[in-house]
C-alpha cells in the first residue's frame, strides 16, 4: 500500500515551512537516510532525510511552495510490486492562506482535459482520543498481523509517524509503557506557541488610512520570535539583577594574551572572556545552571552557554556545550563558526537548543545597559553593555578612572531565587574582574 511522506517537523517551534528544492523525482527509488528534499524552516534551511524505503510514485508538493503545514502529505512512496495506479485519493497539503494565494497559477487546458484516473480507496488512519495517528500503510499491516496498538508506539519518523521499523522492533506490553513515559513532554513540546495578542490587522491598518507605509510580511522567524518572547514575558516571573564590573585587568590580560596567540591566529574578545566566565559561575553556584520543565526543575551538570546572534530578520542562540571544560582559545574559535553559520541559516536544531543559561551582549552598538527576555526553558540571561570609561571611587577613597561595564541578570524566580541569584551574579562578577582566576 503506498506511503505517504509528510512534511516534516524539523524544530521544536515549526508549524509550516517552505519546500525549497526536492533532490529526488518520480521514479527514484529511496532507502532509509536518503535524501529527499531541502526544507526551509522559521529558523534554517535544512535536508529531510528518507525513514522508508520504496520508489517516488507522486510528487504532491511543487519546488517553492510555501507556508506547508506540518504533518500533511507532500509526496507518496510505493512499495515493491506497487505502481502509481495504486496510489489513492490524497488529501492536498494544508497550507497558510497566505500560501494558498501565493501558490494559485493558471491551469492549462491540456492538464483541464485530462480524465481523473479512478481512485482507490486507502483505509482511513487509526486514532487515538480523537486525535489521529500517523503511521505508514506497511507499519499498520505489520502492526495488525502483530496484534500491536498503533496509539502505544512512539514513532521515530517525520514529527512522530510509525514506520516498518518502530512496529517490527515493538513488542505488546512494551509500547505501552513507553507511551506513557513519553506523552507529557511530548505533549508539552507539541504545544504551539500563541501570537501576540493586540488590535486586529484591521484596527490597526485602519489607523494609518492615507499614511505612506510599506507593508512586511512576517517570515517564519520573525513570528516565532514575536510568540516566544510574547509567551515569555506573559509566562515567566522576571526580575532583576544590576552590577557593574571594572575591566581593567581584564583588559589588560586580554591583550597580553593576544600578544602571545598571534602567531596562532588567535585573537579572544571580551565577549570570550564573558563565555568562560558564565560557564565557570555556573559552576560555582550549581543551583543556578537549572531550566523549568513544566512541572519540575532540571538542574544541569555541565555549563551549556547560549549566545545570542542577531542576523538579518532575527535572531540566533547558538549554544556552547561543556564550556566550562573548553579553553579560551577553544570558545573563540567555536563562537566565530557559531555566529557565520547562524548568519546564512546554516544552523543544525542541536546547535541552537538546549542550554541553562544566555548571554546578550549589546555593547559593541555603544548601549550602556539594557534588560533582555529570558528565552525558555533558560533560567536566566545576562544583558550585557559597553564598558566605558568612569571616575570610580578606589579602596582608599581616592578618585580614579577606570573602564566599567553595566550588565544585568534577568532572572526566571520560578528557577532561581533572589539571594541565589546574587551569589551567580557575584561569581560572574569575580571572573571577570579576576581573570586570571577562570585558567586556574
């Protein structure tokens, strides 16, 4: 019975995306991991990957079509011994309004004239509460011959789907158990993220009647920014921690260092130095390297330190893994592969997942201070400004100058508590202030 391939699901916050470019056409066979098509998602453009095997027997879903829904048919695969007369009626591919308008082209008299083939009927899909389980026709008949319940398989296709393998390595008794151990974060994570909510389109276009503007149409990234930091300040108890820190020496040991790793090519800057030292607080003040999970905490054993990225239409927060563990040297030349990737979308969603804790460093635009939106499930970010030059009051009550950077701490109060909080931003604080300290 054919297949149908679906579009697939290819970062937490994806509900649509556009088909780039198809590496296969009708006819091609395909076996597992084969790529199929190149898929532009709210955050980079990446490949999908086949999960059954089979020949292309209908393409449904031209190059360039935007705005496909997650989850609905885009192609179908045949079986050995199938042909394309064995193909059924298929649902077309949902798409946004904004799609379906974009995808209307003239029809030509010739495709007008063409007699349907009759169709045959596929069974319909089994469900689960109402909800339907998407599940290939082959992993159904493999799954009833075996006496198995599709609705306590986790499938490891696109988005969920079951496919030959999850029912063939599947065992009664077993999947149900895993089912159960999966549904709440599988539950979570498939809970879309809401818009803004304001004045309708029409309220406001209204408001600017006879008004020069240009309109711009919301990307995939820039709506699931404007969601997830809407959800984050309406969901997330913010509060607040300000310090400055002298940089001085720092500074100082920064160019020393340079100095030295020049004929390596090497050149730290100060947002390095600010890496490493949230790492390294982070491990000094364990309590705080934790995430909100719902309906618990997970405190993390190793520093994985989100950095945001600006790019053109958004934002990236790529994420150093185990920077606690990595050299100076080592965080610099990670960053700079990060943020080049980031900015041409060439980002893989385990690079940019996951993390306790962020940084946002705006200084190198001249801003003295600012408070960033904590991104979740983070427990906390650290806004970063320019350090600039202060008269400062030294140890003996003399009046000096010295080069002083603002940051604040937004904090997630449901994760860290105020006192907790201090004590992080205070080692964070000695770090930098200390910097000798962080290659001890």
């Amino acid at each position: 019975m054919p297949t149908e391939i679906l579009m697939p699901a290819l970062s937490p916050t994806m509900e649509e995306g556009t088909l780039a470019k198809w590496l296969v056409k009708e006819g091609d066979t395909v076996s597992s991991g084969d790529l199929l098509a190149e898929i532009e998602t709210d955050k980079a453009t990446m490949e999908f990957e086949a999960v059954d095997e089979g020949t292309v027997g209908k393409i449904l879903v031209a190059e360039g079509t935007e705005g496909v829904k997650v989850n609905t048919p885009i192609a179908v695969l045949l079986e050995d011994g199938e042909s394309a007369d064995d193909i059924g009626e298929t649902s077309p591919p949902e798409k946004s309004e904004t799609a379906e308008k974009s995808a209307e082209k003239p029809v030509s008299k010739e495709a007008q004239a063409e007699p349907e083939k009759p169709a045959a009927k596929t069974p319909p899909a089994p469900d689960k509460d109402g909800e339907r389980i998407f599940a290939s026709p082959l992993a159904r008949r493999i799954a009833a011959d075996k006496g198995l319940d599709l609705g306590s398989i986790k499938g490891s296709g696109p988005h969920g789907r079951i496919v030959k393998a999850d029912v063939e390595s599947a065992k009664p008794g077993e999947a149900s158990a895993q089912a159960a151990e999966k549904a709440a974060p599988a539950a979570a994570a498939a809970a879309p993220a809401t818009m803004a909510q304001g004045p309708s389109t029409e309220a406001v276009t209204k408001m600017y009647e006879g008004r020069d503007y240009e309109e711009v149409k919301l990307d995939g990234m820039r709506k699931t920014i404007a969601a997830r930091l809407t959800e984050a300040k309406q969901s997330i108890p913010h509060f607040y921690l300000r310090r400055d820190i002298k940089l001085d020496a720092l500074m100082k040991f920064r160019a020393d260092l340079n100095n030295q790793l020049e004929g390596r090519g090497v050149k730290l800057s100060v947002n390095d130095f600010i890496i490493k030292a949230c790492a390294l607080a982070l491990q000094s003040v364990p309590d705080a390297n934790a995430v909100w999970a719902g309906d618990r905490m997970l405190k993390l054993k190793p520093s994985d330190v989100a950095v945001a990225v600006a790019i053109e239409g958004g934002l990236f927060t790529p994420v150093l893994k185990d920077a606690e563990m990595k050299s100076l040297s080592a965080l610099s030349a990670e960053m700079k592969d990060l943020a080049t990737r980031a900015r041409d979308r060439k980002l893989a969603p385990q690079e940019y997942q996951g993390g306790s804790f962020a940084i946002s460093n705006l200084g190198m635009f001249g801003i003295d201070n600012f408070d960033a939106v904590i991104n979740p499930p983070h427990g906390a970010i650290l806004a970063v400004g320019a350090g600039v030059k202060k008269p400062v009051i030294g140890k003996d009550g003399e009046v000096t100058v010295a080069t002083v950077m603002s940051v604040t701490l937004s904090v997630d109060h449901r994760v860290i508590d105020g006192a907790l909080g201090a004590q992080l931003l205070q080692a964070i604080v000695e770090n930098l202030e200390n910097p000798m300290v962080m290659l001890a």
